[in-house]
C-alpha cells in the first residue's frame, strides 16, 4: 500500500485528537486576565454591621480566598456546603456578597452556616466589575503580596479543592 | 432702531444658548454625544453573560451595570481606546468581538486563509497529476 494513500488517513487523526480535546472544552469559559496580576484594590462594608468595612490591603502578608456569592444565585448555594467545610479545615475564606440584598445575604449564611471569616457588601456589584465577576459564584486565590493566582470560575468541586487549591495554597504558605 | 432690535435679540439668544449649556450638565440623563458613543462602543462589546449578544443588546444585569460603567468612563473623558481597555483589563480580549492580532491570536485571524491555501495548492497538484501532460 502506497504510504501516499495514509495522508489523508493521518490528516482525520490529526483533527479527530483536536476534535476531541474541544470536547473538554468550555466555550463559554471566560478565563481571566487577571491571574498573576494584583488583586484589585477595594474597600467596601462589611455585610450586617453597617459601621465596619473590609478592605483588600487588610489582606496584605496573609494568603486568602475571596469568594464571590449571592443569595440569588442557586450554583451558589451548591457550592456552599463544600465552603462550609473548607471554612472547618482553617482555609483563610472572605465573601463577597455580590449584587445581593443584605436580608437575604444574612438568612443565607444563618441558614447554610457562614463559612466565611468576614463577608463584604458589594451592593451595585462595582467590586464584582474590577474583578471581572460575569457569572457568581467565582472564587480568587489571592497571595500574601496581594497577586491573585486561581480564579475559579464556577462553584468549586471537591476535584479542583483536592487538585489544584490546595495545593496552590500550601505552596503560597511556605 | 433696527439695530437695537436686533442686538436685543441676540442678547436674548447668548444668553438663552449660556444657559440651556448649565441646564444640560445638570440633566440626570448624560449628552446626546455621550449616549451616541455609548451606544458604539457598546455594539462593539460582547455581553459576557449572552456571549452571541453585544453589550448594547443585552438585558442581562451585567450587561446594564456594564454600559453604566461605560457611560460614567465617557463622562469622565476616556476615549474610546481607553474603555475597551478597561474592560479587556477586567475580563481578557474575548470581550471585545474583534480580537486583537497579536502571536496568540494570529493562528485565528489567519488560519482560514492559510488552509485555503493549502486546499488550492493540493487541488492544483493533483490537478496537474491527473491531466498528465506536464506544462
């Protein structure tokens, strides 16, 4: 058999294996600009206590995650009790309630359990626009010189915990 | 006495053109121009929520929070290079529906051409083969 005659053959494989790899693709995954870059600078109310704020230099010299949610949001209440557990664990877990109404921020944490060591207000979801928040819930790994380094888009699965943050934040620890 | 009429009435007129300026920055709604580049840029930009929809027609509520930031970027004075900017700062070049033609990106700008290319080429070669009268 001519070799000639398997180009073609070999050309099918070529794109079948790209053909393939797109199967595992999301194409309507947004990912982010902003990983590797410093986590934007913002400083907002802190939710249910109208005096205090939070703001992202606070965070400085400390590895922290920054997790985007709203009462809203159904993906959010899924993911919820995995944070739950992280919070369980000692993983360092800020919220932002994102777009939400205070009310039902708090009834959500009170009847899910707050996972978070401090959650902020982001009202008209400004914060949420730095951070190119486009879907909630989302979730930043945020280092101790203030650079984010993991954006997870999308609630977090025990499959991406276990693989790729916590590793990444015992690596950002050291 | 026509002159007099006539510088009254332009008198009149300066002063009702000073004036309508100052009722116009106080106007909650932004300028006509402001409105009009909006609605440019915005038809440029995709809505990241309904990503076959541009900013400009999207309902979602990223996409009014989105062209409010926009609007307030115009007000400010950015040019239009600058609120693309920003926005490819925040969510990377698949905001915006022409992306830019750098090396990450080149395969896809000219990838058609290149395999249309190649298809010519292989079509005029085995052409050529077939006929068997060499040229």
């Amino acid at each position: 058999m001519k070799l000639k005659a398997l180009i073609p053959l070999a050309l099918f494989i070529i794109m079948l294996a790209f053909l393939g790899k797109g199967l595992f693709l999301n194409p309507r995954e947004v990912p982010s600009p902003l990983v590797g870059k410093p986590a934007p600078a913002f400083t907002a109310p802190v939710l249910g206590n109208a005096d205090a704020t939070f703001s992202s230099a606070d965070m400085k010299g400390k590895v922290w995650m920054l997790n985007m949610w709203a009462s809203w949001c159904a993906a959010c209440r899924d993911e919820h009790p995995l944070l739950v557990e992280m919070k369980a664990h000692g993983i360092p877990l800020y919220g932002l309630a994102y777009k939400d109404v205070e009310e039902d921020a708090l009834a959500v944490l009170k009847e899910m359990g707050n996972p978070y060591i401090i959650t902020a207000d982001d009202q008209d979801g400004r914060i949420g626009i730095d951070y190119g928040v486009y879907g909630v819930p989302e979730t930043y790994v945020i280092d101790k010189a203030g650079i984010i380094r993991y954006k997870q888009i999308g609630p977090i699965t025990p499959l991406d915990l276990r693989d790729k943050i916590l590793p990444l934040l015992k690596e950002l620890e050291e | 006495m026509m002159t007099v009429r006539y510088l009254l009435r332009s008198l009149i007129l300066m002063a009702v053109l000073a004036f309508s300026s100052v009722s116009f920055a106080a106007d909650n709604h932004s300028s006509a121009a402001t409105e009009a580049r909006l609605k440019s840029l915005s038809s440029e930009l995709r809505c990241l929520v309904c990503q076959n929809s541009t900013l400009a027609d999207s309902d979602a509520p990223l996409a009014q929070d989105l062209r409010n930031e926009i609007r307030k970027l115009i007000d400010e004075g950015k040019t239009d290079e600058e609120v693309v900017e920003y926005l490819v700062a925040r969510y990377g070049d698949f905001v915006t529906f022409r992306p830019p033609v750098n090396t990450s990106t080149a395969l896809l700008w000219f990838g058609p051409f290149i395999m249309l290319l190649i298809g010519a080429v292989t079509l005029i070669v085995v052409l050529r083969k077939r006929s068997g009268t060499p040229e």
